[in-house]
C-alpha cells in the first residue's frame, strides 16, 4: 500500500507486516504510524482495466493478506524466556541433589561458565520447541481441502472469486500458513495475469522465497551451536590459567618440606583443573544434544515446502485453465515446460540446500576437531611444565632430605668420636696408676663411729 508522510508530502509504500507500526520517514525522519487497514496492491492491474473481459470479472479483495510474520517465524524472545524458566528449574533440581552428587558437582561448583552455557542450551532449545510445534501445526495444515472440486473441477477468471472466498475465510490460525499463503497468492496473481506459465513461474519463485526463509529462521540456532562450544573453551581457558596461577602457590608452601602445607593450595590446584575440563566436556555435550534435532526440524520444514510444491502442481496448476487451451496448444507446452522447469528448480534446491547443510556440518566438525587439538596440545603443553615443576621440587625434597640425613651422620660421627677420645684418655691414666703401683698393695682403712 502507498502512503504520504504528512511532513515532506513523499510518498511510501510498506509490506503487510508492518501494518500498524510506527516508522520514520526516510526523507525527513518524522515518525509516521503505517495504517493497518491495507494489503496487497496489484502492481499490474492497470494493464488489465482496459480490457472488457477483466472489467466483467467478479472482483477479488485483494487486501486480504495476514498481517504477521512469515510462517517459519518464531519468537526468540518468548524462546528467551522458556530458555530461563528451564535455566531456573533446573538449577532447583541440582542444589536437591545430595552433596557429592557428580551430576550437581558438575553444574553447580565448576564456576560461573556453566550457568551461562545451560542458559545458552535452555534458550536454543526453547527455539527449537517453539519451531516444532510450528512445524506440526503447518503439517496439520495441509489437511485441509484447499480448492474443493465442489466448486468446480477447474479453477477459471469466472470461478476464481468463489475459490478465493473459500481460502481468505479460513479461520484466523489458518490464514497465515504455507499451504494458504501459496495458494492465496497463486489465485490472486492469476486473477491479475490469468497467464497459466506465469503463474507456474511464480509459485517456483514463491517455493525458492520459503526456502530461503526456512534457512534463515534458523540462523540463531546455528549461533547457539557456535557459542555453546566456545563459552566450553573459554572455561578450559579460565581453568588452566587459575591452576597456573595456583600452582606457584602449592611451590611456596612446599619450600620448608613439610609435605602437609601444600595440600590446600594443591586441592585449588586441582579444582581448577577440573573447571577447564568439565566446562569444555558439558559444552560439547550440549553441542551433540543440540545438533540432531536443530538438523531434523530443518529436514522437516524443508520437505513441507516441498510438499506444499507437489500440492501446488497437482492440484492447483493442474486445473488452472486461463482460456486458451481451445485455440493455442503452445500454451499448454508453455505451462508443462514451466511446471517442469518449477519441479527441476525445486529439486536443484532441495540439494543445494542439502549439500550446503552436508558442508556446514563437515566446517563446524573440522573447526570443532581444531579447536580441541588446540586445547589438546595447550592441556598437554601445561601437563608438562607441571610435569616439569613437579620433578624439580621432588629433587629439591631430595637435596634437602639427604643433605639432613648427611648433616645428622658427621654430627654423630664427631659425638661419638668425642666421646671415644674421652674414653681412651680415661684408660690411659688408669693404665699409668697402674703402672705405677706395680703390684703394690693399696690399704684401705676403716674409721669407727667416732673415728677411732
């Protein structure tokens, strides 16, 4: 629909999506708020209003579209707000665990990098729930009956208005899905061009749009699955550089000997450790879990619109009749060589489609297979030098104990030889009285009690 600012007098124009919002005007940035009684505007109707056979047509309303968004949109705010529900919830559960649980140990005492990473894991998953009950409500869809043959078996310029009444009364859930999307704005470019090729052409064209929006709703996803993994690895980062940090600390209180003062820095030591690696092994977890039903969704709303197509070409395409077939057979030749060129489109983009999912997935598992043979080599890097630090102190304990063990042997080697030396002198003066006495008798005399 066209609208004129009220400030500088441009003309606008706006899809249906943004019916109602307010926007700023691109010539004067006045804020304009965009009606919300307004639909599609047929581009070319003014070629057709010349001709009698149009004018005679029943009129289509033709500002009949949905006001939303496309039917692979999902909130991510709302997927948000699942995300921290179950974030919450969670965490409840794992501080009833008992103490010592793995699982609570796990999510609960490896540092602030998992709560971040649960709530990043909680949040994709709510996008994919949210995608999921889309996807079947979209299949659930395609049950309904289109373009009944109780109308008629062809769909023509003169029946054409019965067919779109039938389609825009649909209740509300069902305006704003693929099958009625396709179909509405198949019958209504029809009733503009009523040219059987060009409307083969245009659903290709339609087929090729969904396609892309299908890939794109899923572009937030893939940021999740890319940002799991790395909050894992700046964990591991954090880890390591914690238990290099400590580890000096566990050397300090080891320079006394004394083995028992560097069981607390060591234990910090330890704990540390088992950040960088819990943090990386609950990402990679959570990258696994993700990955398989983020691919099965999108295989899933894939074939839709696939099916949707065969659901095009087999029951709307087939019975277009735009009035020619009596007089012109080159026609007919031009609509099966549209609806084959539609069906080889289709197909060329299903395996495009599938070939560049084959190439992400092989890109992620390469950059994922670097990224942990970066950590790997780091880890081991950091192993050795503990290694190396460890040995050093054990040679140092060694110097100390056997330098102690030396010292204590001269020590008592002098005592005792002291105390030989004190000997042998006391043996030597009683071997001189001896000498001198020479076999004399020594008198010992016993006093009285009064010394008498």
């Amino acid at each position: 629909m066209n609208f004129a600012c009220p400030s500088c007098n441009i003309t606008l124009q706006a899809e249906p999506d943004f019916a109602g919002k307010m926007v700023k005007c691109p010539g004067c940035s006045t804020k304009i708020q965009i009606p919300d009684d307004f639909g599609h505007e047929a581009e070319d109707a003014g070629e057709h209003m010349a001709d009698e056979h149009y004018n005679s047509l029943p009129e289509l309303d033709l500002n009949s579209a949905p006001v939303g968004p496309h039917p692979s949109h999902v909130n991510l705010w709302i997927a948000g707000g699942i995300g921290v529900m179950a974030t919450l919830v969670w965490y409840v559960i794992m501080h009833l665990l008992p103490e010592g649980n793995y699982l609570a140990d796990l999510f609960t005492k490896r540092g602030k990098i998992q709560y971040a990473t649960s709530l990043l894991m909680f949040w994709c998953l709510g996008i994919l729930v949210l995608k999921a009950i889309n996807i079947r409500k979209q299949r659930r869809a395609m049950l309904i009956q289109a373009l009944p043959t109780d109308i008629d078996l062809e769909i023509t310029p003169n029946n054409l208005k019965d067919f779109h009444d039938h389609i825009i009364n649909f209740p509300k859930p069902l305006r704003n899905t693929y099958i009625v999307n396709r179909i509405r704005k198949a019958l209504e470019f029809f009733y503009v061009r009523q040219n059987n090729p060009e409307v083969a052409e245009m659903i290709s064209s339609q087929s090729e749009v969904d396609a892309a929006k299908v890939s794109g709703s899923y572009s937030m996803v893939k940021v999740f699955l890319w940002a799991i993994p790395i909050m894992g690895f700046i964990g591991t980062v954090v880890g390591i550089g914690g238990a290099i940090g400590g580890f000096g600390a566990v050397l300090g209180a080891g320079d006394g000997g004394d083995m028992t003062a560097i069981q607390e820095p060591l234990t910090q030591v330890l704990g540390d450790m088992g950040v960088a690696f819990d943090t990386t092994l609950l990402a990679l977890v959570f990258s696994i879990i993700l990955s398989f039903p983020a691919s099965a969704l999108q295989n899933q709303e894939d074939d839709l619109v696939t099916d949707i197509d065969e659901y095009c070409i087999d029951n709307l395409l087939k019975r277009l009749n735009d009035g020619g077939a009596a007089s012109n057979v080159g026609s007919d030749a031009s609509l099966l060589k549209a609806i084959g060129d539609a069906m080889a489109n289709n197909q060329k983009d299903i395996m495009g489609r599938f070939e560049n999912v084959q190439k992400g997935m092989s890109t992620s598992l390469s950059e994922q297979i670097e990224q942990h043979g970066k950590i790997a080599e780091a880890v081991e890097k950091q192993l050795e030098g503990m290694d190396k630090r460890a040995k050093d102190y054990e040679s140092k304990l060694d110097e100390e104990f056997f330098g102690s063990l030396d010292k204590m042997r001269v020590q008592s080697v002098g005592a005792i030889e002291n105390q030989i030396g004190s000997l042998s002198e006391g043996i030597k003066n009683l071997n001189e009285v001896l000498k001198d006495l020479n076999g004399k008798q020594i008198v010992v005399k016993k006093k009285g009690l009064f010394g008498r």
